[in-house]
C-alpha cells in the first residue's frame, strides 16, 4: 500500500482527539488482527559464553575432585547455577514479541493486554539498543517496568515508542495524565505514550518485521528498520544525565521516518 493511513496525533486536547485515542486504547489483542512474526528474548553471546565457562569450569572441577562428597558438592552447585540459568532462558523464550497485521501483542501472555497499533507508533522513534540489561542505570528509570520486554539475559533489544496500555490510569484521570511506571514513586506524566523495549538476539530484524507489517497495512513507515539502526545507542554503566529515550508529550507529532534524528 501507499501509505495513506495516518498516525495518532493529539495535538492540542479536544473532543475529535480524545475520542481518537480512546479508540486506539481500547484496542485489545484481537483487534491487533493475523500474527506475522513472532520473535522471542533469546539470551546473548556473552550469556551463553559466561555459561559455557561456569559450568565446564564447575565440570572440570568436579572430575579433579580425589573425594566422592567433594565431587558431589561441586556437583550439587554447578547443578543449582543451572536451574537458575535454565529459568533465565525461559523467561526469555516466553517473553514474545508478536508482530500482527495491525499493531504488536507483547509479553508471556497469548491474550496479553500489552498491544500497541501501528497508529500510535512513530517510525522516527526507534532505536536499536545495545547492552540493554543496563537500563536500569539510566537517571530515573526503574530496572524493571511493564514496558521492558527483554527478558532476564537479553543483551539487545529494539526500543520504540508507541501507545501505553501497559497502564489505564491515564484514562480516567484530567489532561490525560498516566502514573509513569519507569519511576520509582509514581510521579505522573501528562502523556500516553512511552518507549517500550523488546529483548532479542537480532533487534534489527524485529524493525524489519514492524516495518513490512506497517507499510502492508498502509502507514509510510519505509526505512523504519534503517532508521532503527542509524539511531542504535549501547547503554553504559555510568551514563550520568544521558537517557537516549526522551519522553514523547501528548502534544508532540510524529517525526516520522524521514525526520529529524532523535539525540
């Protein structure tokens, strides 16, 4: 298609908008029409590096061992190191990004709650993030959110920004005000829309699949998988006052694909 679809924009409150919002956010995961793609929070290299050498160390250890309770002893703690392991990799395989005809169905759940339209996504605000198990040490983000769906090893992840249905408080309350659950305490914001971050090996190749799904159902979103790329940003343990996810007003329009590059 063309692209002849347009994406939500609330500009200044009024009735027509607050109506067209609504809509999208009474949306559910039905409405998100025929699954694409689905893409699950596999861990990442240095996971599975990390847990090669632990447990062939633990291994090794074990066989060295000249005592039949020592060796039993070692095995006993490389045997707790996987199952612990073995629960990290399942949060990830359960953890899925569904790319549907009309928008994402995100989390554990195949009736998640957690949808987002096409409409709502700007393809201007997209980001491929690298080291993304750091996201907690951004200044005023909480380590772990609703909207983080990167699983408990993931070391890559597409960010994007896009409609909050992790919350439905933002519905009831005046000048359409949300309780933010990326901060600590609650503080509300006066927008519905927030970046999501999706966990996977190949982060690059969700943007492709969003992007496909987007231009199909008809919304310029061509070189949303580029663009994704072009902005990718690798989280560091100190970033001091740096946060590459600027918050996204009710008021402000898209940027679109072909807009000016997000800081």
């Amino acid at each position: 298609m063309s692209g002849d679809r347009e994406f939500l924009e609330l500009g200044e409150p009024t009735e027509a908008s607050l109506d067209r919002l609504l809509a999208a956010a009474d949306q559910d995961w039905r409405d998100m029409g025929a699954v694409r793609a689905v893409f699950r929070s596999w861990p990442g290299n240095i996971f599975w590096i990390i847990t090669a050498v632990v447990m062939v160390a633990s291994l090794a250890l074990a066989a060295t061992r000249p005592d039949a309770q020592g060796r039993l002893v070692t095995l006993a703690v490389a045997g707790t190191f996987g199952f612990f392991l073995a629960l990290l990799i399942g949060v990830g395989v359960a953890e899925r990004h569904r790319v549907c005809e009309h928008g994402l169905v995100v989390g554990m759940r195949t009736k998640s709650p957690f949808v987002i339209p096409w409409s709502t996504i700007d393809p201007g605000r997209v980001r491929v993030v690298r080291r993304s198990n750091l996201l907690g040490r951004l200044p005023g983000v909480s380590p772990s959110s609703p909207h983080f769906r990167h699983g408990a090893a993931s070391g890559t992840a597409l960010a994007l920004n896009g409609l909050d249905t992790a919350l439905t408080g933002w519905r009831h309350l005046p000048g359409v005000e949300v309780t933010d659950a990326v901060r600590l305490g609650s503080r509300v914001r006066r927008t519905p829309f927030v970046w999501w971050v999706l966990g996977g090996r190949h982060p690059e190749r969700l943007a492709q699949a969003i992007e496909d799904a987007m231009v199909a159902d008809g919304y310029p979103a061509h070189g949303l998988a580029a663009r994704a790329v072009a902005q990718g940003c690798t989280l560091r343990y100190n970033p001091g006052s740096w946060n590459p996810f600027p918050a996204r007003a009710g008021t402000d329009g898209v940027v679109g694909v072909h807009g000016s590059p997000q800081p």
